[in-house]
C-alpha cells in the first residue's frame, strides 16, 4: 500500500474515533443530566416529607445546581474541542 492510501486510512480512522467520542460524549452528557435530575427529584421528595429542615434542603438544592451549572460548562467545553477535532479531520479527508 502506498504511503497516500495509507494517510488516508490512518485519516478515515481519526475520523472515526472523533465520532465515536461524540457518541460517548453525548451519552455521558445525557446520563449526567439524569443523574442531576433525579437528585432535584429526591431533594423535593425529603423536602415534602421532612418540611422542618427546609434551610438543609434549599442548601441542597443549590448544591446540585452548582454542580449542574460546572457540569454543563464542562460538557460544552468538551464537546466545542471535540467538534473543532472533528472538523480539522473532516477538512482533511476533503482535501484528499
């Protein structure tokens, strides 16, 4: 094989593998969120049952909610690096 063809095999693959990462990325993302919600779920439910400990439950809440805010930061951070990888790559195998 000569070295062309294989440029473009080991650029097919790069390829590839970003696509793979958006998928995992993706299915990170909505995993995530679920988790979160199902925390705001919870802290609801201990705040119907146990109303006395109100100003431990708003704590909690706002707790997840900052976590929730770094998580989605974090998120689309990796995912604009991801897409711009995806893009040079893409560029790339146009050239060819």
């Amino acid at each position: 094989m000569d070295k062309n063809k294989q440029r473009l095999m080991a650029q097919k693959q790069t390829y590839l593998k970003l696509e793979k990462e958006w998928e995992t990325l993706n299915m990170i993302q909505k995993k995530g969120e679920r988790l979160i919600q199902e925390a705001h779920v919870k802290i609801h439910r201990l705040s119907q049952e146990y109303g006395e400990a109100h100003e431990a439950i708003l704590k909690a809440h706002r707790t997840i909610a900052d976590l929730e805010e770094s998580y989605v930061k974090k998120m689309m951070l990796e995912k604009k690096e991801l897409l711009k990888r995806l893009e040079i790559a893409e560029q790339f195998n146009q050239t060819e």
